[in-house]
C-alpha cells in the first residue's frame, strides 16, 4: 500500500474548502492498485477520503461527493479536475 501525507498547514492560513488540515498532517493511504483519491476537505472530518483504481471510478465518486468541497489526487499528490470523462491535471 501507498501513503500519500498531506501537509500540516498552518493555522489561521487557507480555507475550510482546503484538504490540509491546520491540526495534524492527513495521511492518504491507498489501497492496492488504487491509483486515485477523493479527499474531501479537512473541515468535514473524519477519514474524509475513498480510493480509486480507475479514472472513471475516481470521477464517478467526485460526482456523487459534488456537495461537498473534495480534491481529486494521486498517490504522488498531484490534483486533477474532472474534464468531461476524463481526468486533467489541476
């Protein structure tokens, strides 16, 4: 298994609609052969997260978390924005 660590930011810094926590480091931990994670935003708690093998799966999760302010990464940290069907570097 692969653990992304999203850093600590500091306090007072960002907004509620940011993944990093001003609290403690979150640490993403992706499940085998999981290639993406839906992290939601640090505010609602929590896990806050699900991991993904596939871009479409990845981008069907966003879909149903689209009330919530969430993050599409990689386990290299890299964001991605749903583009149609497919997933684009932020």
């Amino acid at each position: 298994m692969t653990t992304y660590t999203i850093p600590q930011k500091m306090s007072g810094t960002g907004s509620i609609h940011d993944i990093a926590s001003d609290l403690f480091d979150r640490e993403i931990v992706f499940a085998p052969s999981c290639k993406f994670a839906v992290v939601l935003s640090a505010y609602y708690g929590g896990k806050g997260y699900t991991t993904h093998k596939t871009e479409a799966a990845a981008i069907a999760a966003s879909r149903k978390n689209s009330d919530y302010s969430h993050k599409i990464i990689d386990a290299e940290g890299r964001e991605y924005l749903v583009v149609g069907d497919k997933l684009r570097l932020a």
